[in-house]
C-alpha cells in the first residue's frame, strides 16, 4: 500500500461556505425541492446564458427527461458516442428506443461529425453528443446535419460546465443539455443534474416530468397563498433535486471560474511534463472554443511503454496516485456486446483509446506539492531519466 498520502482522483472542494450553506437549509426545516433549488436554477440559467434551467437528481435524469421531451420512444434511434459513461446509452434503452453509435475522433475523442451522416435513417430522433473530458464536439457540423434531417441536438455537459463554443456558452446552444453535479466533477451538489433550455413550455414539461408529473411542486403547494391542489398530468419520475443539494451547488457555482483558472495551471504543467515520454497528451483546444478541463487523459504507447495501462495504473497506485478510466467504450461492456452483437474494432478508435487511457488527478484543489508528486510518479513510471 503507499506510504504517503493517497491523493484522491477528483476531489471535490468543500469548506465552510457549503458547510455553513447547508446548515442553514436545515435550521430552515426545507431541505426538499424548493426556494434554494428555485435560486440555483435561476442563477445557473444565467451562467450559461440559457433562458430555463430544470435542476434534477443526476446528469442521468436530464438525459432521461431530455430524451422523453424529444418524443424519443419505442423504435426510435439515437446517434451517440461509445466513448462515454454507461448511462448516456443507458437512458436511451430505457425510453425504448436504440442506441446507434458512431466513432470518436482520435485527437479529441469527440464524436466524428463526418461519421453521424451515414447513421442516420428514417427512425433517427435525436443525436447526443458529448463534449469528453470537457472539450467541446464540434457543434456547427452537427448542429447543421441535424437540421437538415429534422432531428433534435441534446448534448451531453456532464464534464463542460466552463465550456464554449464560439461566441455561445455551453448550455445555450442546442434545444436540450444536460450537466452533472457529481463528486468528482468540477462543482458539485454530491448528486446532481441540471437541464437547460430557452423553450418555455419546454422547462415546463421537464420540471412536471422530474416530480410525478405533478403541476405543482410542494414549496408552490404549501405557499402563504394556502394549499393549492395538484393534478397529475402525467406519469412522472422521481427526479428532483433537493435545497441541500442546491445549498451545496449555490456556493459552489461563483468559484466555478477561479477553479478553472487553477485546472489550466494544472494542466499546463501537465503538458510540459509528458510531453516526450511514450504516451500522447490531449490535443490542444481549437481557437474557437474553450476547454472546460474536466479530466486530463494520457493515452500510453503501451507498445513502446512495454507496459499495459493497468500496470500503469497498478503502479502510480503503489505511489500513492489515485487516477480514472474514461472509459472503456459502452459498447465492449457484456450488456451491449450481448444485446447488440458489437466487436471490438467495430468502433476501432474508441476500442483503441479504451485499451491505454488513463485520467490522472486534476482538482483545483490540489496542492503544488501534490501536482509535483505526480508529475514525478509518472515520470519515473514511464522510465523518464529526469526523475530519477
């Protein structure tokens, strides 16, 4: 086991303003869905300069509740990438319909415009980016394909809060998008989601969709107007966030910007570092858009390494270094190979990225020493002489 300090993979930073945050949501005796989650949605609304923001329980339900505003249901298809975390083909499956994968990009590990042209057909509902380790998909291409065969964009911002694209924040670009407020993202409510969007009935439909169904929530119920009565208008999920949720993303969200600036310092270093050891670092962010540094992937020369990328990882954890796999592509997992008949080269760029990547520590709240420590594990693991 290591002898130092484990430095964790993608800490969160929590101090006293969320501490105290939510221990006034409790004092306040509201700790469900209401008047902080209702400030939280306002506020995030206008950090990504989207006219509504729906705020949910996971990045997970805004994709489902996404999808289900789309008319996305039985023998429909969506076009997504398999580089991604299970759940963004998951809900898919769950609205009924099927997920159709195209390749990623090998320099940006976004998925290939050039590509979703040829998946498409006649059942085709929606495409689904997903901007990876927070670099934004190239949104004209696939924004201009979808138009032209009138399917709806919902983009997938679990990993590009900060991110732009052009002269448009992530967020207020497409129809639909969806953010996450895990842990290990870079703000967080513990557990959490966020749709946006400028269609007003829209928002509505999403908000009643992620309680029930109910027309109204319960802070709006239990108002100084009095009860008011609800009506079911559809069959609804249990999707809300709650005020303690929102207490914790309230404090978070103006160090959003600050943090950013530190990653990039991170990252920087990062690059400098490994830029000539046997492995490839991320590809530089285009001109036109800016980077919400999420995760910093090397992709290993095991070929030239001698190494696999468990070893890798195997190694820098007996160092101390807790690091990340995104990700073994959705498609070489039992559920999809079973269900779907996929192979391994069917999408060789991504089966080829799965095989060597590894996510190393990048949270703004890592320290110089621990940034150095890093840097020097890697260095020595992949048998640079300037480390030893």
């Amino acid at each position: 086991m290591p002898q130092r300090d484990y430095i964790v993979f993608g800490q969160p930073i929590l101090g006293e303003a969320e501490l105290a945050e939510v221990t006034e949501t409790l004092r306040s005796c509201w700790i469900g869905t209401g008047p902080r989650t209702a400030r939280f949605e306002a506020q995030f609304a206008e950090y990504v300069g989207a006219r509504y923001a729906v705020a949910v329980n996971s990045c997970t339900a805004a994709l489902h509740l996404s999808l289900l505003a789309a008319g996305v249901g039985p023998g429909d298809e969506v076009i997504t990438t398999p580089l991604t975390f299970a759940s963004t083909a998951n809900v898919i499956i769950h609205c009924g319909a099927t997920p159709v994968f195209v390749d990623v990009e090998r320099s940006t590990m976004n998925i290939d415009p050039g590509q979703i042209e040829k998946a498409i057909t006649p059942h085709t509902k929606a495409i689904l980016p997903v901007h990876f380790a927070g670099r934004p998909c190239d949104m004209s291409a696939i924004r201009e394909i979808a138009g032209r065969h009138g399917v709806t964009v919902i983009e997938d911002a679990a990993h590009c809060i900060e991110g732009r694209y052009r002269d448009q924040k992530v967020g207020s670009i497409s129809p639909l998008t969806c953010f996450s407020f895990y842990v290990t993202k870079n703000m967080t409510t513990a557990e959490g989601g966020m749709i946006t969007t400028d269609d007003e009935q829209l928002a509505a439909t999403l908000k009643m969709q992620a309680l029930h169904g109910l027309s109204r929530d319960a802070w709006r119920r239990f108002s100084d107007d009095g009860y008011q009565h609800y009506e079911v208008t559809c069959p609804g999920y249990k999707y809300n966030m709650t005020d303690l949720q929102a207490a914790i993303g309230l404090c978070q969200l103006p160090r959003l910007e600050p943090w950013l600036l530190r990653r990039e310092e991170i990252w920087r270093q990062y690059d400098e570092a490994f830029m000539k050891l046997p492995c490839h670092t991320p590809a530089p962010a285009a001109d036109h858009v800016r980077h919400a540094r999420h995760l910093y992937t090397l992709v290993i020369d095991t070929e030239r390494l001698g190494k696999t990328r468990d070893q890798v990882i195997a190694d820098l954890h007996l160092q101390g270094i807790g690091v990340g796999v995104h990700y073994r592509a959705v498609h070489l997992h039992q559920y999809y190979r079973a269900r779907f008949g996929y192979l391994p080269d069917q999408f060789p760029n991504a089966n080829w990225i799965s095989e060597r990547t590894v996510s190393l520590p990048l949270s703004a709240k890592l320290s110089s020493d621990s940034v150095s420590r890093i840097i020097n594990a890697v260095a020595e693991i992949f048998g640079d002489e300037r480390s030893l």
